[in-house]
C-alpha cells in the first residue's frame, strides 16, 4: 500500500486540534489565582488558612481567587518539583525543613526581605533568630518558618505504673529525666506488660533524620556547622548510636525494625514527636503527659522541626505571592496560625497563644518543652542536596540495624557514603 | 494494488500524459476513499502515540544530552557529559546486578508456576473455576493496595511470621534482610501477576488438539512425555509471549520496591527504575534521570529483539 503526501495531510487534519490549543494561562492585566501547595489535608487547617486568604481577597481587587492545593506529605518535595519540571509551578509552598537548603540556597525562592519590612506593621524584628536561621542565605530571608515546633516526649503514665515504674515528670522533678533512665523505664515496660517502651516517631528505622532528637543529647551532630565535614563517625554520635542499638537489641526498650508500635493507640509507654501530635489524644483511654526530651550526656536539650512557606521564583505571579505572604504572616495572621503552628514571633511565644491551640495541654506543659527550648534548638539536620545525603545515609545506616552490628564500623562507613556529597 | 493502478474507463478517456501514459485520476476513486477513511480510524490512535509515546521518547534522548535541575532552573546542554557520568557510576552496577537478579527471578518463578497452575487447573476436575478464579482475582486488585497489604504481613511481627511461628518455625524479618528482601519483593510480585500468564496457558492448552494426545497415548508416551513432546511445543508460541511481556514488566517494577523496601536494605533492592525515580524526583536531577531511562529503553529493547530472534529455535510455527 503506498502512503501518499496527501493521505497523510488528510489523516492530520482528521485528528483534533487540540495541539494549538495546547497553551498557558494567558498573562494578561486582569485579576490573578494565586496557588499554595501545602502538606496538610486536615479540614481545620485548610479552614483557617482560606479565612486568611479571604480577608486578603477583601482588600486586593488584583487577586482573584487562592487556592490552597494539598499534596500527601509523603514525597511532597518531589511532587513539588515535578509540578515545577511540567511549568506548572505554584506562587507559595510550604518547604520542609530537610529540603529548605536546595530551596534557599539555590535561587528557588524569591527574596522576601525587603517586601517583609516595607509591609506595615509587620515588626520583622519580632521574628526570633534561631527560628530563621534556616530559612536564610546571605542576611537575606527566604522563607518564612511558620511552624517552629520543639520535639518533646509524650509519657502514656498508665503503662509506666503497670511496670512500676515513676513517671516522666516524677523523674523530672528529681533531675532524673535522662535517656539513660528513660530507656530503663521502656524496657521496664516492655518486659512486664508486653508493651513498647520508646518509639522516636517517623524513624521507622528509615528516617533517621528523627534521630536527631536523641544524638543531640550527646553533642553529635551528622555533619560540620559549615556541612564540609561528616560527623557519624566521631565519639559523640558512635556513643549515642551505641546507645540506640543497646536500646533496641539488648534493653529491648524500643521496638526492632520491621515492628510498629503506635503510642497514641497506647501501644508504647513513650513517643518522641512534636506538640501537634496532641491532637490525637483527645479521645485517649489512658494517662498521658508531655515532657520535655530527657537529658542525655551532654546535658539539656532541645530539637526543633520547622516547615517554611515561601515564593517560588518561577511562580506566575511572585509578586502578589510576595504581597499575600507578608498578610498571611504579619502578627495578626501569626497569631492565628499559632493555633496550629507554633509561630516564630517573640512576643507571641506565650503560653496564652500557644494554648489556644493546643488545648489538650497545660499552660506549664507548653511553657517547658515549647516556649523554653526554641531558642536554643537544634533543627533537624539539613544539607544542600539533602536528597542524595538523605538516601546514602540510609542505605549506609542498614547494617547497624541488627542484633550483631559493629556500630563504629558501620558508621565509619556512613562518612564514606556521604563525604562526596559534602564536599560538594 | 493493481486495480487502483490501472487506468479506469473514465481516466483513460479524459486523461493523457504527453508520454502517452496512463495516470491516475485526481478524483475520489472508491480506493482513494477507502485509504482516507483507513487513515481516519488510525488517525486517534496514530496521534496519540507520537504525542504520548514517540514524542516523549525523543525528549528523554535530548534531555539525556543536558543537565537539568529543576530547582534551580538550569537547564543546559552538557553533550555527553550524563553518558560519561553513566559509565563512571559506582551505583550502577550494584543497580544492575539487582535488577538482574530481580527480573531473572521474576520470570522464572512467574512463568514457571503459571504454567504449572495453568495444567493443573486444565483437569476437569470440580472446583478448577474457583481455583482459576482465585489466583486471577489479584490481577484485578489495585497493585500499591495489594503492596501494602504485604507490607504489613511480612513485617517481622507481621502475618507471615505469625503463620510460620503457628507451626513452629521462626521467620526471618522478610523486608530488613538483603536477600529475603529481594526474594520477598520477587514472591509479592508473581503472585500478584502469575494469574495474568497462567490464564494465557490456559487458552493455549485448551488449543491443543486432543487428537496429539490420544495418539501419542497409543504410542505408549507416558504423562511426562506427552507434557514435553506434545504441550510445551504446541503453546511455545504463548510461552514466546508471556515471556516478553514478563521480562518487560519485570525490568519497570517500581511501585512495589518503592513500598515495601524502598530500595533497601542498603541498596539491596535499588532496581534501575527505582534508581531512576530517585535521581530524577528526589534528586532533581532529571539530566540524569533521562540517560537512566534510555539506558532501561536499550536494555528492554535489546532482551525484547533477543528473545524474538530466539523464537525461530524453540517456537513451533516459526521456521
């Protein structure tokens, strides 16, 4: 059969024409959509964040509509950057704290200095410094860190009375709240009731970034201030890593790998997360406390775990994102985001603020493990390529995760993965 | 084709070239409209194909050329500089070697026992339905359901374990071990898809004439035989099958690594669709990413031309 010149002509202009109508949302002068990818599904915080974006609408004619688009948490950043791959970037975005650096650093974000403090009554000198830290690159801010939240320990009192053990604030009180004598009580527990002791929550021996919330005590870190030098294979982090594995395989304190244990269901006697957990203890059937983390060697503690919002460069329209920022983020708006965030503005770190939104804990509760310790916090570790770092560190930690591990060695070679990563 | 190419009544009345040739009439010829409106049945198909398929191809070629990081915006033509980078990986081969291991035990596992099932569910026995029904049913469950599930049984306090400590053995922590995380993924997956290819063995053997049998009977085959000389060679043409489209899925298996290993432990089970997903969505890397992909298209295509040159040794009907 021959295909003639024609034949073919005729088989395109059979087909839809679709392709020239294949183009981008036309930029003229009339009102803009502004788009915010955020992480959270939750009805309440979707509800606050469209009253904000409602009372900005009031006021600016330019901006037509914005739109809050949830992404699941798990592989936000990547969905995130895909979107952004397809030229279908959105104006905001929520940020995660381990991938603020490849945000910050690398020209993602628009600068929002000059924006913040041109904004009336914005009071940018509010802003606490160890809250921003991460978020900037150069003196210049990049993101705004609208959840500073401290890591801290939740205490399930019944489990631990079970085992005849103290409780959390008991130890406290006593200046014995340490890991050393946490661990104890987990495999207390663990032994007399069945019970696990301590989960460090969403490590699952995967996310070992979360154990961050324990090395701290020992004064290790995963790498140098300055991100050139590895840090696993010092004496802090192998002695709070030794720790760990004596806890999990000889103390059996915390649960092994391939286990699941849910503290909030009661399965566990102690859980390490952040304060918006509370929520989910609304309905429990069981004694709980919060607490801060517990001391380990190298004394008191605290971590914290952030979540930024900022405007993408490549946004349709960064500058009324820029303009819808500094609203969303200006005292009043803070304030109302403290009902589920903890906001990084001095004088709203309060225990009347924080406790609006979190009414399930005390007023002393949030005074000792939030409004204390986030000046001092360490954030959750984070490095320029965070993703590569993040996947070498992980396929390098495996082996450690047995009963047998030479923990020094395995760590050594941790340093091995990852060293060209940092001297990037 | 010739009688469209000779000269109608009509043409050769009305039509002369200077050479005195015939030539064909300009007008719509029953052939003519025969062919467009051929061409405007394909023409959806036709067009979704280069837009979703063959356009695609050709940019994963030219992104393959260029480094691309989406966070920061560049995007730059590099030459071969991501091929170099390729050759030079040190997690490429170990990313081989475990896509290897996996498509090797994949295939032979999946292939093996739907046949095995397929002749055993052949019998006309009662209850085969049920049976067929049963190792069918999982094709038809959404795969990152049927992941999941098996994420929670083969946890180390998980249903699997509990099964085999009910009858007095210990399992192993399926999914924290490098090989029974690899045999776990492998095992997840055949049962999942081996009823796709035990059905395809089930219509080639009812293919089968009765008559082979009976005859061979007479000549005394026994029940071994008769499956050797008689079944293997009558559905070599659906074996030929099955396993193209199982070596072909079995090297684009993402889904089930991504949920229940991750790729680990280490990076024991890090296949190379796997490997690609994390250098072009988790490390933004999507230069990179792209000369992954091309390095899977040849890897595919070269085992696909293989196995299809290979069917004129082992394939009845194909001389």
């Amino acid at each position: 059969m021959r295909i003639t010149r024609r034949t073919m002509v005729a088989a395109a202009a059979a087909s839809p024409i679709a392709l020239a109508a294949c183009g981008g949302e036309s930029d003229d002068d009339g009102p803009v959509t502004l788009r915010v990818t955020v992480w959270s599904a939750n009805e309440d915080h979707l509800a606050l964040l469209n009253g904000i974006a409602e009372a900005y609408l009031a006021d600016h004619p330019e901006v037509e509509a914005i739109e809050f688009d949830p992404l699941p948490f798990e592989g936000y950043t990547s969905t995130l950057t895909t979107q952004i791959a397809g030229d279908n970037a959105p104006d905001l975005a929520w940020i995660l704290e381990n991938s603020a650096p490849d945000f910050v650093t690398t020209g993602a974000l628009v600068p929002l200095g000059d924006k913040l403090s041109s904004t009336d009554g914005y009071d940018v000198d509010d802003l606490v410094p160890a809250a921003t830290e991460l978020w900037r690159h150069d003196d210049e801010l990049y993101a705004y860190p609208f959840s500073t939240s401290p890591f801290a320990m939740f205490v399930n009192n019944d489990l631990l009375a079970e085992a005849g053990q103290p409780t959390a604030a008991e130890l406290a009180a006593s200046g014995e709240w340490t890991w050393e004598r946490a661990v104890e009580a987990g495999a207390a527990v663990r032994a007399q009731t069945g019970a696990d002791g301590i989960v460090i929550r969403d490590f699952d021996y995967s996310g070992w970034d979360n154990l961050s919330t324990l090395w701290t005590g020992w004064g290790a870190r995963p790498w140098s201030e300055d991100g050139t030098e590895c840090g696993f294979a010092e004496p802090e982090m192998v002695e709070a890593m030794d720790f760990m594995h004596r806890s999990v395989f000889e103390h059996e304190a915390m649960p092994g790998p391939g286990t699941t244990a849910d503290f909030f269901a009661g399965e566990a006697a102690m859980t390490v997360t952040q304060i918006s957990r509370a929520g989910l203890l609304e309905d429990a059937a069981f004694a709980w406390d919060l607490v801060p983390l517990p001391a380990g060697p190298a004394g008191e503690y605290s971590v914290i775990g952030q979540a930024g919002i900022g405007v993408l460069a490549v946004a349709p329209h960064p500058e009324q994102a820029a303009d819808f920022l500094a609203f969303m983020t200006g005292p009043e708006n803070s304030q109302k985001l403290a009902q589920y965030f903890p906001p990084p503005r001095q004088s709203q770190l309060t225990a009347e603020v924080l406790g609006q939104a979190n009414p399930l804990l005390s007023p002393e509760q949030l005074q000792t493990v939030v409004i204390d310790r986030i000046d001092e916090g360490v954030v959750k570790p984070s490095h320029t390529g965070q993703a590569q770092i993040d996947q070498a560190v992980r396929a390098a930690l495996d082996p450690l995760w047995t009963a047998d591990a030479d923990v020094e060695g395995v760590l050594t070679e941790v340093c091995a993965a990852i060293d060209p990563f940092l001297a990037r | 084709m010739s009688r469209a190419d000779a000269p109608t009544a009509e043409t050769g009345r009305r039509t002369r070239r200077p050479g005195g040739g015939p030539r064909p009439r300009k007008g719509w010829t029953a052939r003519r409209r025969d062919l467009l409106a051929g061409y405007l049945f394909v023409a959806p198909q036709l067009l979704g194909s280069v837009l979703f398929v063959l356009v695609p191809l050709a940019l994963v070629f030219w992104y393959s050329f260029h480094e691309w990081n989406v966070l920061v915006g560049s995007f730059e033509f590099t030459g071969t500089a991501n091929y170099e980078r390729l050759a030079a990986d040190p997690a490429l081969p170990g990313v081989l070697a475990a896509t290897a291991t996996f498509s090797a035990g994949l295939v032979a596992l999946n292939l093996s026992l739907a046949l095995a099932l397929a002749v055993l569910l052949n019998q006309k026995l009662r209850g085969t339905v049920v049976f067929r029904t049963l190792f069918f049913s999982p094709v038809a469950v959404t795969l990152v359901a049927w992941t999941i599930v098996w994420r929670f049984l083969l946890q180390d306090d998980g249903g699997v374990n509990g099964l085999l400590s009910a009858i007095g053995t210990d399992g192993p922590n399926w999914l924290r071990g490098e090989t029974t995380a690899m045999i776990a993924v492998i095992v997840v997956q055949v049962l999942k898809n081996v009823g796709l290819n035990m059905v395809l063995f089930l219509a080639a053997l009812q293919g089968v004439p009765h008559e082979l049998y009976e005859a061979s009977m007479l000549d005394g085959a026994g029940r071994w035989t008769r499956f050797r000389r008689i079944t293997v060679p009558m559905i070599s043409p659906t074996i030929l099958l099955t396993s193209i489209i199982t070596v072909v899925g079995s090297l684009q298996v993402f889904a089930q690594i991504d949920v229940l290993t991750g790729g680990g432990p280490g990076t024991s089970t890090t296949v190379l669709v796997y490997y690609l997903y994390q250098n072009a969505f988790q490390f933004h890397d999507f230069g990179y990413g792209a000369t992954l992909s091309v390095l899977l298209f040849a890897i595919v295509l070269v085992l696909t031309v293989v196995q299809w040159q290979m069917r004129r040794k082992w394939v009845v009907h194909e001389d």
